[in-house]
C-alpha cells in the first residue's frame, strides 16, 4: 500500500511517504503480482487441452516433460499424437459450429449464457448423490481449518503484544492470556497511556517472524513424508494436534510457551491447509475438482472473516471461548477427515482415460 500526500503550491507536488505495515502489504501485494504474472506463461495441464481439442499443444507439453524427467531427446517420445476425449465440453453457438467451453467468448451474450450454464451444471455435480457426502466434509473441513487459522494468524502479534505490555505493568508476565487480557481491561487507562508513549517492542516481531520459519522445517520433509504415511492420515493426525495445541494455549503461563504452541499451531494448520487442496483434486474427477477447490476457498474466506469477528469480540470479555470454539472446530474437522472416502484413481480421467496414438511397427499392420 502507498499512501499518497498532495501539497498544492504552484504546480501539484506528489510524496509517496511509506510506514511499516504499508510497506507489509506493498511486498505481498509485489508477490502476487509477479505470480499472476508467471501464471500467465504457465503451460495447462496435457489432459485440459486434450479435453478441449488442442490436442497438439497438448502433445508438445508431454513431449517437454518428457525430455525434462528422462533428459532424452523429444523425438524419442512414443507417443505420436492425443485423441480427442469423448467426454469434452461441447456447446453449440451456430446451427453448425461447435466449442469447447474454453473458446467460449465472454463478451458474446448467448455464449456467456451457456458457459454460465455450464458453470451451474459443473457445480450441480458437486451436490449430487455421487458427491454430495464427500463435498459436505470437505467444505466443513475447510471451514473449521481456516476459520482457526486465518484468524489465529492475525491475533498472535497481539496476544505477543499484550504479554510485552502487561510486563511493563506488573513487571512480570507468567499468567495466561486470559489472565492478561482481563487485567489490561481492568488497566485500560494505563494501557493507553503505554501505547501511545512507547514504541512497540521489537520482539513482537521477532516472535511473528519466529512463526513463519516454523514451517520451514517439515515443509522441506513434507514431500517424503506424505507418500509414507498418506495425505488423508496426515490430515487428520495434524488437525487432532493442531486442536491440542489451541486448547493448551490457554493454559500456558508465560510468553515462551506461548509461542512454541504457537509455532506449532502454525507448522500444523499451514500443512493441512496443503494437505486439503491435495485431497480435493483426489476426490472429484477433473471437470468439477477446480470448482469444489474455489468454491473451498470460497468457504474458507467466510469462515476467516467470521472468525475475526467472534474473536476481535470475544478476547477482551469471554477470552476464552474463542479458543475452545477453534479447538473444538479443528477436533471435529479432523474426525471429518477420517470418514472421507478413499480417492478412487478412475477420477483422475473423468468417465474414461484419454487415448493416445503409439508409433507402430511395419509388422503390426501386417
């Protein structure tokens, strides 16, 4: 964010003047920018492109990740061509001109109408009886996941702030958070008299950056370790932890406990969050997938921004009933997990395999 300052003399003077939260945002909104820019260049997968009747485009993708994980020459690829999958999305525009739902064009209003339809037909299936079971748990997974997290995530610099603050009172600081909140309520003069003439001490920033560095460790281990034990298990294992850990921080009784369960509140919840995403493609064939993975995403926004509020409310007069109510939340999304059923592999490909042409020898046609 650039906040902007204008002075008018003679001409128009423009300062962009720069504070630290400012300067926060403007690197992660650089970050997102330079994605969507790389995103752009980014191949689609083989099977999408097949799917949609780029069917050469499609091959020159699998020859490249060929050549990428054999190191061979892409000449050496057997595979001489894609054949068109049956089950693509066909819509008619003209008495005889048909498209994919990719070529569909936006501006064109009976086009637009049918990709909408499309769109609601897709997202239909989400709900049906195949679907309907498994699209519940995954959404109330989602929900309790990243309601607890999102809003966790944004409360620790201030549950880190107040123990700084109540120190500075009391000179010592080995209560709970509960304890801590109900006393700076109690010292409410005090407390705005330290926030205005004190700076906010550096280790609440240390701490936050303490958090992020949490998930290095087993985020470089994790690749290994989920084809060893399995996504599903090690969704549900982490989300019965992470429920531990949220329910232990109202009994710890100084800052360093504090944030060690935070740490390890942070290293559980941002692996499951990856965990889930993975589990989402398994369990939807490949037309419906990204849809029950935004419409996730969707629900995990509305969670987050309701978790904000129940906790912004709550900390300085229930302290703690936001944290039993993300305890409990995490507890029940990790029984969720385990009565998920097993991915079957035929969703992989939708209702059949895309089929390939090989090279044949002159004897074969014989």
């Amino acid at each position: 964010m650039v906040l902007i300052t204008r002075h008018v003399k003679i001409n128009i003077q423009i300062e962009f003047v720069l504070i630290s939260i400012q300067l926060n945002f403007t690197f992660k909104n650089l970050r997102s920018f330079v994605l969507a820019i790389w995103l752009i260049y980014f191949p689609e997968s083989p099977k999408f492109l097949a799917e949609h009747d780029e069917r050469e485009l499609s091959l020159e993708i699998l020859m490249k990740v060929f050549r990428i994980n054999t190191g061979r020459s892409e000449k050496e690829y057997k595979v001489t061509g894609v054949k068109k999958i049956s089950f693509a999305s066909v819509h008619k525009i003209h008495s005889h001109l048909y498209v994919t739902v990719k070529k569909l064009r936006l501006y064109k209003s009976k086009e637009l109408k049918l990709l909408l339809k499309a769109a609601a037909r897709y997202t239909g299936k989400l709900f049906s009886e195949k679907y309907l079971l498994r699209t519940i748990f995954l959404f109330g997974i989602q929900f309790g996941l990243t309601c607890s997290y999102y809003t966790l995530m944004l409360w620790f610099p201030e549950l880190f702030n107040r123990y700084k603050i109540f120190h500075m009172i009391k000179g010592y600081s080995n209560v709970s958070i509960c304890e801590i909140s109900k006393e700076l309520i109690k010292r409410s003069d005090e407390v705005e008299k330290i926030q205005s003439e004190t700076a906010i001490d550096n280790d609440v920033y240390t701490e936050t950056l303490y958090l992020g560095l949490a998930c290095l460790p087993l985020s470089l281990l994790f690749p290994f370790i989920v084809h060893r034990v399995g996504s599903r298990l090690l969704l549900g294992i982490g989300l019965a932890f992470d429920s531990l850990a949220v329910f232990l921080i109202l009994f710890a009784k100084t800052e360093l406990q504090n944030l060690i369960l935070s740490c390890v509140f942070k290293l559980l919840a941002s692996i499951s969050i990856s965990l889930l995403y993975a589990i989402t493609v398994d369990l939807y064939s490949a037309k419906i997938r990204v849809i029950a993975a935004a419409l996730g995403m969707s629900i995990g926004r509305c969670a987050a921004l309701l978790g904000n509020v129940i906790f912004g409310y709550f900390i300085d007069t229930v302290c703690y009933l936001p944290f039993i109510t993300f305890g409990i939340l995490l507890l029940i999304s990790s029984i969720l997990t385990f009565l998920l059923p097993t991915p079957d592999p035929k969703l992989h490909f939708g209702e059949e395999e895309p089929r390939i042409h090989r090279k044949r020898s002159l004897l074969s046609h014989l």
